[in-house]
C-alpha cells in the first residue's frame, strides 16, 4: 500500500514533511485536507482527533508530527539523502536546530498571524509584541550561527534544513528579516532554490491569497 499523507499544501509543517519526501523522491499519496470535502476531513479526524497535521498513514500505521515523520521515513523508507545523522552526536546537534526552528521562529510567526484572525477585542497586543521579539532575537542567534555554515548543521542537508525552510519562508513574510541578518537571508535564498523545498513552495502558490496578513509579491 502506498504512503498516504494527509496534509495542505500551504501549511509550513506539512511543507517541512513535504520536502523530506521530494528530497528522496519517496513515493506517496497526497490527501489534501479541505473542509468543503467531509470525507476526507472524516477520515482525518479518525486517524488523529487533535486534528493537526500533517499525517503519515503507512498501512495500518499513523505516524504524526512533521519531525517523527521524517525520522520515520528515514528508517524505514531510506532514500539517497540521509536526514539525519547515522552519527549519534551529530544527530544530536540536527535535532536541537530543528526544535529551534519549530519553537522560536515558526512558533512565534505562527503566534503574529493567528492574532490577525481573533476579532479585534480578543487580540492580544503583548503576545504579539513578545513573539516579534522572539523572531528578532531568533534571526540574531541564526545569524551567528549561519556565517561559516551553508546548511544549519553544517554541509549536509538535514531535517534541521526541511524545518528551517518553511519556518524562514513565512517568518520574513511575517517579520520581515533584518537586511542587517545577511547570513540568514542568504540562507533563505539557499532553501528557496532547494528542489525539494522549490516544489513545495510552487505547489502553495495558489493558495497565497489565504494568507491573513498579505502574501508579498515575491518568493
């Protein structure tokens, strides 16, 4: 049976899952949430109740959240581009910069464009305040830490990579990044131009005037 994976092609954690499997060319099948189709919706639910994606069904197994599923297509479907380390310590460092990209730039993003979707008496000024800090204090440490480096862990493309990616694409649009952060710009160009990452990127287009606060017109 083929992999199925439920997910929508503009979310960033289902893009971080996307481009893991265009990276090795992993077949599967696209399930593509949407609330105007109630059977795929209902299948959905079954399969995972807290109801967010994306979702990894392997036969009668259900896999979810975006970095278990990654890790997960790495040992048992294993393609030409190893994403993370066979090297425990050096899996060790891929892992810490994936949950940095998960927790302070995907998560405070996530926080400014949520807020934009509340009525106006429910928004939350400080939460919004904090999570923009967040991003600029982020963008800094990234900065640093991506001068010497092309991937984030270092020469090889990684899982840190695929979260990195979708994680940076929105958080600009979001939070604009600093033309003082050089070092992470020209890592975002890197990312963008990644086939895997590109695909993924091209398949969303269509989907950008979803986007609360205005997609720029660019990327």
């Amino acid at each position: 049976m083929p992999l199925k994976l439920y997910a929508h092609p503009f979310s960033s954690y289902c893009q971080k899952a996307l481009t893991a499997l265009y990276e090795n060319g992993t077949p599967f099948e696209m399930r593509v949430l949407a609330y105007d189709d109630p059977q795929i919706m209902a299948e959905f639910a079954a399969l995972w109740p807290i109801k967010r994606f994306p979702v990894l069904v392997d036969g009668g197994r259900t896999v979810v959240e975006a970095t278990i599923i990654i890790e997960y297509l790495g040992l048992h479907y294993p393609g030409p581009v190893a994403l993370l380390p066979a090297d425990p310590r050096a899996a060790l460092e891929v892992r810490m910069l994936d949950r940095f990209f998960d927790n302070y730039i995907s998560t405070p993003q996530q926080k400014v464009v949520f807020d934009s979707l509340r009525p106006e008496a429910e928004r939350d000024a400080r939460g919004v305040a904090d999570a923009r800090a967040m991003l600029d204090t982020a963008y800094a440490w990234l900065n640093r830490h991506m001068a010497e480096r092309e991937w984030a862990a270092g020469d090889s493309f990684s899982l840190a990579d695929c979260g990195a990616a979708p994680s940076l694409f929105y958080a600009d649009w979001t939070h604009p990044i600093d033309p003082a952060f050089a070092h992470v710009r020209a890592y975002r160009q890197r990312l963008l131009a990644r086939p895997s990452f590109a695909r993924a990127v091209d398949e969303a287009r269509p989907y950008r005037p979803l986007f609360p606060l205005g997609a720029p017109d660019r990327d």
